[in-house]
C-alpha cells in the first residue's frame, strides 16, 4: 500500500485519528455546516451525506450534528466557514495536499506554513502539487476473505479495482461510482470498516527510514492542526520500517 491509504493504515494501527474525539467532533462539525450550505437534505446534498458519514464513524452526537447543519444552512449564528487547499513538499520531495475548513484564511496558511516548515517541509505554489492526485472513493473492507464474490460485487457496480490489505481489502471507485459501490457492498452484508473520497496519488516517493520519520513527524502534526480536515501523500514506506518506528 502506498500514498494516502498507507498514512490511514498507519493512523488506525496507532490509535491516532481517534486519540483526540473533541478535535474529531470539531472537525466533523465544519464539515456538516460546510457542506450545509449546499441544502440540508442529504439525499440531494451529496457532500452532506458524506460529512454525516464521517461524523457517524467518529460518534459525534446527534445533537451536535444537528446544531452544526443548521448553522451552516443559516438557521442558528454561527462562524461563517471557508475551504483552503494547501500544497507543499515533504522530505525528498513528497508531495503532500492539506485540506482544511477555516474561519480566517490568513491564519491558517500562516499556521500550516509553520508546521510544514518546523517539520523540514517547504509549502508549494497553487497546482506544484495537485496535479499529482486524482479524486477517488476509497472503500475499506474488513474482516472478508471471500475476494471473489467482493470483485463481482464491487466491479459490477463500479468500481475500478480491488487490493489486498492486512486485514481485507481496500476498493477504489471513481468519485460518482462511489455511492453506488458502497450501496452494492451494503446489500451483500459485507463489512466496510471506512470509506471517503480521497485523493490518490499518480506516482510514489519511496522514503528510508530516516526520511519517514520525518514525513510521518510532518503529516501528524498537519492531522492535529484543527481546521486540517484531511492530509493526502504520495509517500511509500516498507512495512518493516513502518512497524520499526510504531515500535517506538
């Protein structure tokens, strides 16, 4: 595994993405009032319904979900929220993509400068590095070995491929395939463990152990950063070094 779904791999082995549920929730909040302006029902609002999906698997509150589409919607005050993407350079030219929802642009891309740069990292112009990911579904599968009866499944509603992982497989889809796909695995009863829309890198920066401790160093203090909704890489890391430096 490679690029963005290793670095999820990665957090869900060290209990990262889930170490912190204020933040979790705070992030999923921007989000739903993000995606809130767009309408409120999200059988018509697509991004919406992949907001609740994210905040669902972090166990936000129902109430908080709540509060957070109707400040986006207009209905309750509340802080008027804005997307900005970030592109920069990690050690031996990983590139690296930051999504993030804020309330004050200038302070976050002074905030994001800085914790690229403490980390060894360089911040990039508009496209140095987006041109490198394309927009896919990414579906985790878990604890289902029949691959198979997942490949006819998933490929006969869309989906573009199918791989292996630790525990499953991972299914990428292309984005408007994506619903389709997850409502077939649905129906089949087999498990899905996550699944988002996600950037996938086009090509890998293979790293030594001394470089990755550096990327990943970069990448969970990005994940930490509360308007940092996502962060997307195209690094590569050999499982034994992986598992050398969780180690630790």
């Amino acid at each position: 595994m490679s690029g963005h779904s290793h670095w999820a791999t990665i957090k869900r082995r060290k209990g990262a993405a889930d170490a912190k549920k204020g933040q979790a929730f705070s992030k999923c909040a921007k989000a739903l009032m993000l995606a809130a302006r767009k309408g409120t029902d999200p059988n018509m609002n697509l991004a919406l319904r992949y907001a609740l999906d994210e905040a669902r698997a972090c166990n936000m509150p129902k109430d908080s979900v709540e509060r957070a589409i109707k400040k986006g919607a207009g209905e309750l005050e509340g802080q008027q929220i804005q997307e900005a993407v970030y592109e920069a350079y990690g050690q031996a030219g990983v590139a690296i993509l930051i999504e993030t929802v804020t309330d004050n642009r200038n302070r976050t891309s002074s905030e994001i400068s800085k914790v690229v740069e403490r980390h060894g990292g360089r911040m990039g112009q508009p496209n140095s590095v987006a041109w490198m990911f394309t927009k896919r579904g990414m579906i985790v599968v878990s604890g289902f070995k029949d691959e198979e009866k997942l490949m006819d499944i998933a490929l006969g509603a869309g989906a573009d491929d199918i791989s292996p992982t630790d525990d499953g497989f991972e299914v990428i889809t292309p984005p408007d395939k994506f619903e389709a796909v997850k409502k077939a695995l649905d129906e089949a009863k087999i498990p899905m463990a996550r699944s988002e829309l996600t950037q996938q890198p086009q090509n890998f920066v293979p790293l030594g152990e001394s470089d990755a401790r550096k990327v990943l160093g970069l990448m969970e203090a990005l994940e930490e950063h509360d308007d940092v909704q996502k962060v997307h890489a195209n690094f590569d890391v050999p499982a034994e070094i992986i598992e050398k430096l969780q180690a630790e």
